[in-house]
C-alpha cells in the first residue's frame, strides 16, 4: 500500500512544468468543461394528479387499440366467411390475416407522420388525432356489407378500415410511451410505464372476452350472420372516452422545456439579426430523419431488435395462438379462447408487478431474463399446447406469458431512454413501426403460412426462439437507465425534498469531480497515489 506522495519528477516528455501558465490555463478549461452541478431549477416536481391523469388517458388508447386487436384475432374465422369467398377454409383464415397484416404494412408512414409531428408541435395534440383515426377505423369495420351483399368491395373496405387504423397506430404506442415517460418520476418510470402495457392487455382481453361470451351465447352461426359485428360497434363510444380524457391533458415538462429553450435561441438569434440555417435545418421534418439515423442509428438498431422480441411473442400468444389450437390442432374454439384469455389475465395481473420490478433490478436483467427464457422454453411451451385436455396447455400458455409479460412490463420504459427529447417521439416512431410491421404484425400471416406449408407443428416454437436470440444480442449493448434522467432532460422527482436532495448530491458529486481533475493536473504523483490507496 503507498503511504506516502512521490517527489516530483519534473516536466513530463511532451508535457508543460508544474505551475506554468499554459498548464494553469488547461486546467482552468477543463474545470470549466466539467459537467456544472445541478440547480433547483433543474429539476422538475411532478405534478402528481397530471401524473394521473397521463397514464390514465394514455392507458385508455392502448386499451383501444388492443380491444380491436383482441376482437380480430378472436373472429379471424368468422370474418374470413364473411368477407372472403367460400372456397377453401384455410385460404380464407391465411386471407384475413393478410389483411391483418396490411395495417402493419402502413404504421411506418403513420409513424413517419405522426412521430416527427409530434416532436414539432408537441404530444398531446398528436394523441387527440390519433384516438380519432383509430376509433373511426374500427367502429366502421362493424358497419361494413359482406362477400355475399357487394362481392369483392367487402375486402377491400375491410382493407380500407384496417389501413386507417395501421395509419393511426403509428403515432399511437410511441407517442403514448413518450408521454409517460417523460411524465414519470425517474425512480418509478419502471412501475407507471407498466400501466400503458396493462391497458393493451386489458383491452385485448376485454375484445376476445367479448368474443367469447358472444360465441357461448349465439353460437358460430349467430356470430357469422351478425354477431360478429357487435365488438366492433362497441368501439366508438370507447373512442369518445378516450378522446375526452386526451384533450384535458397538458403538454409533458421535458417537452415544455425543449419548446421553451428552443424559442428562446431563436428569439436571440432574431434579435443578432441571424437567419440560423443549419439550426432551422435541424429543426425541420427532414432534418431530424436525418439526425436520427446518422446519430442515433445504434439505438435504433437496439429499439428495434427489443421491439422485435416483445412483439413477435405479443402477436404469436394474443393473435395466432386462437387460430392455431382451433384451425391447426383442431380444438374446440371455446377452449383455445379460454385458454388464451386467462393467459391474458395473468399477464394483467403480473405486469405492474414487472414493471415495479424493473425500477429496483433494473431494465437490462429482465430482458435477458426473458430473451434466455423465450430461447430455452418456446419449444418446451409448444409441445403442450399440442396436448390434449386442458392442463397441459394451460400450463404451456402460461410459460408464453411468464415470457411476453417480462417484455410487456419493461418496454414502456425502456424504449423512450433511447433518444433525446427533442427527437424522441420521432425516433421511438419510426424505430418502433419499422420493427412491428417487418415481423410483429406479420408473425400470424408467416406462422399460419409456414405451419400450412411445412406441416410441422412446431414452427411457432421455431420463430419464438429466433426472435429471442435477436433480442438478447440487443439486450447485450443496452445501456441500464433505471432510476436515470431521460436523454436531454433534467432529473423529474416526486417531492420538493427529492428535488433538494439531488441538488446536494448533485453538487457533492461535481465538487469531488473538479477535485480529481486538480489533483491529477497538478499533483500527478499525488494523484497515483491516492487512487492506488482508494484501489488497495
């Protein structure tokens, strides 16, 4: 152990004496370069009913969504009677989830439109627009004429509605994580972002339990002459509450704060006379893609490999597995409904719980948990959904949704860190979109095709475990930002006690910083020293 300081060895090769001015000068700028300790101003309170009131109302659109995701996939059947001619049961299952599939195909423009928009003239208007397109194209579905009535228009309005609604969603998921976010405290960003997931998941339950109780109660005939209709129709008065709730929204702090700074430069730019165009460039629609894939293509690659994962697995339980135990494995509809549905509620029930989770351990060990788990049990999971009876593929949807609620619970959180707020909505948009329509939306259309073509009743498993190996690769250079200040903003807290003691630490921790940096510019001796004591 040194116990001592080393005597001085006089000016280091390359270097400057001790005490010159060139070396005063050089310390005196990178003190200044330092990072400056935080001011109270710096860090934002929550405001706690607006808290509230963003997860509520952003919870309420996803809810909205995946009811009328529940609903399709729950009826792909009886919908590929009703709009698709009568030929081959099989061509008219694979048909409707092409058309399934069509709406993903369409999310990347959405989230090229919506997702720029947003960061330009902020979220909530962004939201407001999206609830209407998506509530729209959904109640309509429900007003549509059948293949018997108008022959081929009936799938192409189908297609018509599907398209507004894949339109829609893509400003939709992005943007609703983006809210929360940047409305969460960084100590429970985790835990109110697992809300937003919880509300896809209960409207996807409340869609396929209505399917189910209208099944039960009617029977397939009754469905197909017009039962089928009613989930639909039920869609517009969720629209309206969800559309109530978004308009009594305000804007989030960090955007507020980005808006602010931004008029700000350029007020003072105006008042020096500049015109600022590579600055106007940034700021425009083009300039952010820009910046976005030549900045921040790394963490595009990761959103997108994350995305991949959660959503092959989300779209593989919520919307193939229905078909696959009826149409593949020739179960009774009630039964794979059922099954599905209480996989569902459990992921309900745990999700929260994963997210609360993942604000103590952290983002990155659930990821891995669940990407190692997908690889190992998939097949394992496959196999007993293929039993008879009920127990073993109870147990068999369970193990898929120990899986998807690891996914479901961490994601809202994590994906927004990604990106800076001035480009987050933008990013995460686009990131998001690209990866849901190049494999989440298709996974029931390619597992349905794969399975028809190949026979082999373990393809589902086969494409579970290659979307797990894609996302542990990208949980591997995901950086940990639990508890952390979102990229470009300021630390959010709870309590104006939290806000003060984060500027003490704050100021504790730049102080400690500008010591090491004196130290080892000026006393270089003093300064091996002193780390080997701090390492021994």
């Amino acid at each position: 152990m040194t116990t001592g300081r080393r005597p001085p060895r006089g000016p280091r090769r390359g270097g400057w004496p001790h005490g010159s001015a060139r070396t005063d000068q050089l310390i005196r700028t990178l003190l200044r370069r330092r990072k400056e300790p935080l001011a109270i101003e710096d860090v934002t309170v929550v405001d706690k009913p607006g808290m509230r009131r963003a997860v509520a109302a952003t919870a309420i659109g996803n809810t909205m969504e995946w009811f009328d995701f529940g609903v399709y996939a729950y009826v792909a059947v009886t919908l590929g009677r009703v709009f698709f001619p009568a030929d081959d049961p099989a061509t008219q299952v694979v048909s409707t989830f092409a058309t399934f599939a069509v709406a993903f195909l369409v999310r990347p423009l959405g989230g090229l439109v919506f997702g720029p928009l947003g960061d330009r003239i902020g979220r909530r208007r962004v939201l407001s627009t999206t609830m209407i397109m998506m509530a729209t194209g959904t109640f309509a579905v429900g007003l549509l004429p059948g293949y018997d009535a108008i022959g081929f228009a009936a799938p192409l309005l189908l297609l018509a509605c599907r398209v507004v609604q894949g339109f829609s969603t893509g400003g939709e998921y992005a943007g609703a994580t983006t809210y929360i976010a940047e409305y969460a405290p960084d100590q429970r960003r985790g835990f109110l972002g697992s809300w937003l997931d919880f509300g896809t998941f209960i409207g996807y339950s409340l869609g396929s339990g209505l399917v189910t109780v209208l099944t039960a109660a009617i029977g397939e005939t009754g469905m197909v002459d017009w039962g089928w209709r009613v989930p639909f129709l039920v869609a517009g008065p969720l629209g309206l509450i969800g559309l109530y709730m978004r308009l009594r929204l305000e804007e989030t702090p960090a955007f507020q704060q980005v808006a602010e700074r931004a008029a700000e430069e350029a007020e003072a730019a105006e008042a020096r006379g500049d015109t600022l165009p590579i600055e106007a460039a940034r700021q425009s629609g083009r300039g952010r893609l820009k910046e976005i894939f030549t900045r921040h293509w790394q963490a595009v690659l990761i959103c997108m490999g994350l995305v991949l994962m959660y959503n092959v697995t989300n779209y593989m339980v919520t919307s193939y597995l229905p078909t696959f135990m009826t149409s593949t494995l020739g179960d009774d509809a009630t039964k794979a409904q059922v099954l599905v549905l209480g996989t569902m509620l459990f992921v309900v029930l745990a999700i929260t719980v994963v997210g609360r989770t993942s604000d103590r351990w952290g983002r990155r060990p659930l990821f891995l948990f669940g990407s190692v788990g997908m690889i190992l049990l998939a097949v394992p999971a496959v196999l007993l959904i293929r039993q008879g009876g009920v127990l073993m593929p109870a147990i068999g949807c369970l193990i898929l949704g120990a899986m998807l609620v690891t996914f479901a619970g961490t994601s809202a959180a994590t994906l927004p860190a990604l990106f800076p707020t001035r480009l987050r909505y933008g990013a995460l948009s686009i990131s998001y979109n690209l990866s849901v329509s190049l494999f989440g939306g298709t996974t029931p259309l390619l597992a349905s095709w794969l399975v028809a073509t190949t026979h082999n009743t373990l393809v589902p498993a086969f494409y579970l475990m290659v979307a797990g190996v894609i996302g542990l690769i990208s949980t591997v250079f995901l950086h940990e930002t639990a508890g952390k200040p979102l990229r470009g903003s300021g630390p959010m807290v709870e309590t104006e006690e939290e806000a003060r003691t984060a500027v003490a630490e704050s100021r504790t921790e730049a102080g400690r910083r500008a010591r090491d940096v004196w130290i080892r510019l000026r006393h270089p001796w003093a300064g091996a020293g002193q780390r080997e004591e701090g390492e021994e």
